[in-house]
C-alpha cells in the first residue's frame, strides 16, 4: 500500500476511533513506514498485528 494511500487511511480511520486509539493507530502506521523503509519485516509484522489489536479493542 503506497504512503499516500496509509495516510488517507488513517485519517479516514481516526474519525471512526476515539481520539487516544486513534493516536496509537498513527504512531503505529508511522512504525511500519519506518520498519518497511528500512526493509525489516518482522517490525513491519508486528506494527500491523498491533493494528489489528487496536481495531479489535476497539470494537469490543
């Protein structure tokens, strides 16, 4: 997924979650784009798996 299409997604996303989930989310896709510049997956891994994570607290 291009930068510009993570960016649009999170903002889109920040309106749907409250404002402390939604800070998580930005610092974690922040994570990933610095994990995936830097080529090192297992980060890039775990910073989606923590996406998930916030998206199922919040949903619960």
């Amino acid at each position: 997924m291009s930068r510009i299409a993570r960016v649009a997604l999170c903002g889109c996303l920040m309106f749907a979650l409250s404002a402390q989930a939604g800070s998580r989310l930005a610092e974690t896709l922040e994570q990933a784009d610095a994990a995936f510049a830097q080529g090192d997956w297992p980060s890039y891994r775990d910073a989606y798996a923590q996406l998930a994570r916030i998206f199922h607290q919040k949903n619960e």
